[in-house]
C-alpha cells in the first residue's frame, strides 16, 4: 500500500486554486487582447452605385387607366336645428360633403334651417366608457 502525504482535502483544494488560476490567466490574456489593440483605420472611399430604375409611363395611356373613377368626396355629419312648416322645432343629424349640400338636402326636406354646424369627430377623453352606472341614493331615487 502506498503512502500518500498529501490529504484529500489538500489535494481538492490545489486542483480548484491550479482551475482558477488558469481561468484568471485566460481572462487577463484575453483582456489585453481586447483593450490593447487599436482599431484599425478603415479606407474612406465613397462608392455610389446608381440603381437600375426604368420607370414605365405606358400605364398611363392603357385603358384600364383610363377607365379609372375618382373617389367618392368624404362626407361628413352636421347637426341642425330647423322649423318645420307648421312652426315646430326639429333637431336631428344629416350626413353630406359639404355644408351647403347639407343645407340644400334640409331644404328639400322641406325645412327652414336655423341651425348648421359640423359635428365634432371623436371623443374628449377616449378613455372613459361609453356607458356608466349611475348610482342612485335614497334621497334621489324618492324625488
């Protein structure tokens, strides 16, 4: 049986020291490696390649071109007030292009308008609900 002077726990502990000394070693190479070395200087030469672009202006004399329709004109929603012709207030909404076809489609409705503005689009604060519980108390809720 061979004798052995050095302890397994000695033993253990060299073989950590000898991992992390290689380790440290690594990391201190490798760092000066990275730290030490100076950029090198790249050539600053401009290179402009002209891209090969041929626009086709023959669509515009197809007829599928030709036979194009223009979009409908955005409509929008305008408010009114209006008397009616035996003198009763009537209110309501009308959705046309402008506010002129808006007065003329009143008109022909048969109204005389006191009233026409444009209705605002969206809300002040688009984050509350559209619709909210309103709690009653007793002393309301008996009127």
């Amino acid at each position: 049986m061979a004798v052995v002077f050095i302890s397994p726990k000695q033993r253990q502990r060299m073989f950590f020291v000898g991992i992390t000394v290689v380790f440290l070693l690594f990391l201190v190479v490798v760092s000066f490696g990275v730290f030490l070395v100076k950029p090198q200087i790249a050539p600053s030469v401009l290179v402009f390649n002209k891209p090969k672009v041929d626009i086709n202006m023959s669509v515009f004399d197809s007829d599928q071109f030709k036979n194009l329709q223009l979009l409908p004109e955005m409509e929008t929603q305008y408010s009114y007030k209006a008397i009616t012709s035996n003198n009763v207030v009537k209110t309501g909404f009308v959705t046309a292009t402008s506010l002129d076809q808006a007065r003329t489609i009143l008109q022909g409705m048969g109204l005389n308008v006191t009233e026409l503005k444009e209705v605002d689009i969206g809300r002040a604060d688009p984050f509350i609900p559209y619709y909210t519980v309103v709690n009653q108390t007793p002393s309301t809720a008996k009127k």
